[in-house]
C-alpha cells in the first residue's frame, strides 16, 4: 500500500516522521535530498572542467541509447515515453 502526504512545513514532516518512528513503521522519504562523497564531488568538478576545456564531448542521447539498447529491456509503454 502507498500513503501519499503533502506536508506544508518542516514541524508537520518531524512530527511525521517521530510519529512513523515511534510506531515502527517502514517508510521512504521522497526529499529530493542526497549527498556526494568528496571525491564524487571532485569526480563531477574534474568532469565539467573537461567538458568546458574541450577534453571531452557531449554524446548524443540516440547514440547512448543505440549503446546501451541490448542491456534495457523496456516495455512499450516506457520505451514510447523515452522517444
């Protein structure tokens, strides 16, 4: 079963969670929220730089679909979505 609930401030979402906490209950948490180690950081900096210095390319999305086409099994519905 799926809950959906939209809370309107940050003392609605502790009290949630204290309360979902309390009770034991398995939830996930959609905040949009993660974190990069620092050398994944790093990674993502070292990357842009590249692409900006013109030491690497930007690929065209068809292509890297084309690549990875044998590895995705899609069904129609998803693959008409991705175009």
């Amino acid at each position: 079963m799926t809950v959906t609930v939209n809370l309107h401030s940050v003392e609605e979402e502790k009290a949630l969670i204290e309360f979902l906490d309390k009770m034991n209950y398995e939830y996930l948490s959609d905040n949009g929220d993660f974190t990069l180690t620092d050398s994944q950081k790093q990674e993502v900096i070292r990357r842009d730089n590249d692409f900006i210095n013109g030491k690497t390319t930007a690929r065209d999305w068809n292509d890297i679909k084309r690549d990875f086409s044998p590895l995705l099994v899609l069904s129609p519905t998803t693959e008409d979505a991705q175009g």
